[in-house]
C-alpha cells in the first residue's frame, strides 16, 4: 500500500479490498463515501466575504490620500517618468518589483515574445466574447446549484 493509504485496496491489483483482513484494521466496516461537510467552514467563509464587502463599501475611492510616503524629490521623479512618454513602467513579472524600459526596447520585447511561435499562436479572431460569455453562464450554474456563493456574481466583469 502506498503511505497514507487506508483505503484497504492493494494498489497492484484491480482496485478491489485486500483479502487479508490484518491489512486493513477497518475491513469489519461499511464503506460509503462521506458526504459530511463542515457548516462552521462555510459559515466562516461567509462572514469573511461579507466582512470584505462590508470594508471596501466603507473606502472611498474618490478622495485623493492625504500624504505620501515619499519624499518631495521621489514623489517629483516618479511623477516626471510616469509623465513620460518615452518611458514605460511596469511590474516585473515575479517578486513585486517594477521594471522602467525605453519605450523602443519595450515594443521590440513585446513583439519577439509574441512573434515567438512556440509560445504564442495568432488567432483569426478575438475569443473574449465567448470567454467572457462561458464564465458567466458557468458563474450563474454554479450559484444556482449552491457551489458558489451568490457574492461572486459581483466579481464577473462584463
């Protein structure tokens, strides 16, 4: 058997009990699959989201912060250079970290990252329609059915 195994099924054979009853301590029991689902887990889970709604209706998104962790001259520069045409700025893919590129390099990435066909395929037309549409229909089964909570139809953007 494979650690951690209770199953009582000898892995080798063709997926039926073992024989030998001193292989499995619980071979004198039934075996039914649990349907057992902890209702604390997913009371708690709801008052998580609910709590996470609550917190984001009270910010107001429409009032400027009232002070800056930076300095005046780092304020200034990150201002200039997000000004800055010639500049882009973006997250590095991993660790948090941004990354400044001339605007000339840049494009000259993107465009051997996407002309790199083992990685990328053109398409003959724009899919989010379709995506967007699937999600959307399987979001609405989903809290229909009771898998998901009716919360996630707010996180759907159309």
């Amino acid at each position: 058997k494979e650690i951690g195994d209770v199953s009582g099924r000898d892995p080798s054979s063709d997926g039926k009990r073992s024989s030998t009853p001193t292989d499995d301590p619980f071979s004198c029991l039934p075996r039914t699959p649990s349907t057992w689902t902890s209702s604390r887990s997913l009371l708690a889970l709801e008052l998580f989201i609910q709590n996470c709604c609550r917190d984001i209706n009270r910010l107001n998104f429409t009032t400027p912060l009232s002070h800056s962790n930076l300095s005046t001259p780092k304020r200034t520069a990150i201002d200039s250079l997000r000004n800055n045409p010639d500049w882009v700025i973006k997250p590095a893919d991993k660790g948090g970290a941004v990354v400044v590129w001339r605007v000339d390099l840049y494009k000259a990435e993107t465009a051997r990252q996407l002309l790199d066909t083992s990685s990328y395929l053109p398409l003959d037309h724009d899919p989010t329609d379709e995506h967007q549409a699937t999600i959307s229909s399987t979001t609405t089964d989903l809290i229909n059915s009771g898998s998901l909570h009716p919360v996630a139809s707010n996180l759907i953007v159309s």
